[in-house]
C-alpha cells in the first residue's frame, strides 16, 4: 500500500468531495405528517423498492423534506440514530462542483467514510474504498473514470461488502443517500447530457445491484427524462400542487402563516385565502411572508391579497410565482423611482437575476426595456403572460 500519511486526509485530497451548501431549514412541527410517515415506513422495510422519488413543481417543498430526512438522520436523540446513517448531496444549478453529475457519487462515498470517524460498523467500507484509491495507477483517479466505474468501485462494491460481512438481509441497519434536485444538474452541452445519463443510468443499478438495506431518497421535478428512468424501479411519492393539492398541504400552509402573523392581527378568513391561492406551493407562502414582514405589514398584506383577488385563478404554479415576484420587484422599483442611479443599478441586477426566477432567457426587446427601466416596465417584464 503506498504510503499516504493520514488516511481520511489522503481519501479527501483523492475524492475531492464538493462542499454542500447550508439546507433548508425545514418547516415546523406537525406539517408534512402523511409524507414523512410514508418516509419512515420506506425507511424500515425491506419489501419495498431501495429507491424513494419524491417529485412536485418548484417550490413544492421537495428540499425542505430531503433536508428534514437528514437532520432527523443526524439527530442523536432520534430513533434512527443508533442504526441508520445518511450521506447527502444537495444539486445547485449553477454552482460548478454542485451540478456536475460526476461530482456526485465520490462526494457521496467520502460522506459514508467519514461515518467510520463515529462508527466503527463503516470501518469495512473505508477499507474498502482506500485499497481501490491506493491500487490505481492514476493519479487522478476518480476523476478520469467514468460515472458507471465511480458507482462501482466507490458505492456499490464497498456498500455489498458491508453488508454482506456485518448485516443480513434482516439487519435493522440502513445506510440512506439522499440526492436532492436531480433536475438542477448541468444539462448545458452535449457531454454534460452524456454525463447526466450515465449518472441516471446508475441509479437504476442501485435499485438492482444493492440490498434493500441500502436506500436510496431522490427528489426532483417531474421531467420525462428523469420520469422514464425512474418511474418503474423507485417507489414515487407526488407533491401535489395546484388543482391536485391536498387537504393536508393547505392545512401546513395555513399553519405556517399563522406561526409567522401571529403577533399581527391578520384575520382567519385571509390566512384561508392565502393557504388556499398558494395550492401547495410553500415558495409561494414563504416568499408572501417574507415581503410583508419586511415593510408596512398592513398595506403589502393588501396588496398580495387584492392582486390574488385580480388574479383569480388564472394561470399555473409557475405564474402565480410570477406575478408576486413581479409584483415585489415592482414595489423594490417605485420606491426607488426618484433615485436614478440606484434604479439603473437595480436595472442591471434584474437583468441577470430575472432569466433564472423565470426559468427562460429574455428577448433582446425584453432586456432594453429592462435596462432603461422605470417601475411599470419591471412589472410588465416579470409578469408570465409576457
């Protein structure tokens, strides 16, 4: 074995796994009741699929839910602790070592090494993934391989191995890998997409390759790629949103204005109709809660419920989403419309921010406007119709 010193610095130096961002903070006690107990039954069984696809439209709260999984996974006080472990990767589109595909699996295995650090039941897998490390000739190995021998070697042959030496098919022990975001990933040109199926395409071999005491806990949106790949192999979880919602997500909505408003004196019946207009979608609420909160309370309440009330229920998630970022910038601009340069400042912000809340390139017509703006052309520019 070559000599390398300390060997959880020598697997990080090799691995080099990506630095994850700080996660969501979740939602508050008693919310999401029914997916997080579908969640524990998965968890524990070994009759289901290993694999666990939780999909919904952006801002359904699907990271809110893959954070809460690990943290309750982490928590020294909670039931799992003792048995269950978890590593994470959390995709961000546009942070270059968050939307590679390639970055994820040895990310991944230096997560599950590093639980040999508190738990010698991993100690096993480390052996494991340090005698591939020391047997390449590479230097850059993992790096120069391919996402399929990245599986292999650093996730799927050490996680069997455990397995088989230290847990039967009966064990309650579990090791549990949560990818959130699949569909943020850098689908940019064609090697990124070559990338990006390979990466799907061993996702199916978890499914196949690895015992059901290995779980596996994706979400994303419901994108045909991602749906055809995963569809017949994983158990799927929906969040529904729009005219779909449940009963149970209006009800954590409502809960959760009522937690933030509670030391205002807004009205049951208008925290009913926000729950309601947000139809699932807690990005909607968060975001209604952050923009009253930061102002006169009073008045921006009645302007978020007097444009749902023009609004009515025209339009999808994405233009709901539309029309009160719109209508925030609008307000950020009109009260700015005396202040030249911070309004041509905030200007060319916009015109680098807007394409990616809208998920679509502007035209060229559209980014003049923007760049020579007064606060109606912000409006009309964000607004989805347009």
């Amino acid at each position: 074995m070559k000599e390398r010193g300390d060997d959880m610095s020598f697997l990080r130096n090799k691995l080099e796994p990506s630095d994850q961002l700080r996660m969501d903070n979740g939602w508050m006690d008693g919310s999401r009741e029914t997916v997080m107990s579908t969640v524990d039954t998965w968890l524990e069984s070994c009759d289901e699929p290993n694999v666990l696809w939780l999909s919904g439209a952006p801002g359904a709260g699907k990271s809110a839910i893959a954070s809460i999984i690990v943290k309750k996974l982490h928590d020294s006080s909670s039931e799992f602790d003792k048995t269950y472990n978890c590593a994470k990767f959390f995709i961000k589109r546009g942070h270059t070592t968050l939307d590679d595909p390639r970055t994820i699996w040895r990310s991944i295995a230096m997560g599950l090494v590093d639980s040999s650090l508190t738990d010698r039941w991993y100690r096993s897998l480390k052996v494991d993934v340090l005698e591939v490390m020391t047997q390449r000739v590479s230097n850059l190995y993992p790096k120069d391989v391919s996402i399929e021998d990245q599986f292999r070697d650093l996730i799927c042959r050490p996680l069997n191995n455990l397995f088989k030496l230290t847990a039967g098919p009966s064990s309650s022990r579990r090791v549990v890998v949560v990818i959130d975001a699949l569909d943020e990933c850098n689908l940019s040109d064609t090697e990124n997409q070559e990338q990006w199926s390979a990466f799907l395409g061993t996702v199916v071999r978890w499914s196949t390759e690895l015992p059901k005491t290995c779980k596996l806990f994706l979400t994303s949106r419901l994108e045909s790629a991602i749906e055809e790949k995963l569809k017949e192999i994983s158990r799927p979880l929906v969040l529904n949103t729009g005219n779909d919602v449940s009963d149970e997500s209006i009800r954590d909505i409502e809960l959760l204005f009522k937690k933030r408003f509670e030391e205002k004196k807004v009205e049951q019946k208008q925290i009913e109709e926000l729950a309601k207009y947000a139809a699932g979608l807690f990005i909607w609420a968060t975001t209604v809660i952050e923009y009253v909160n930061h102002g006169d309370f009073g008045d921006r309440l009645e302007e978020v419920l007097a444009n749902m009330s023009a609004a009515g229920a025209r339009g999808g998630d994405s233009d709901k989403i539309g029309m009160l970022y719109g209508q925030i910038l609008f307000t950020v601009a009109w009260e700015r419309r005396n202040h030249p340069k911070e309004l041509d400042r905030l200007s060319l912000v916009l015109a680098s921010v807007i394409p990616g809340i809208l998920r679509r390139p502007l035209p060229l017509r559209v980014l003049g406007i923007l760049l020579s703006p007064n606060p109606e052309a912000i409006l009309w520019i964000t607004s989805p119709t347009n």
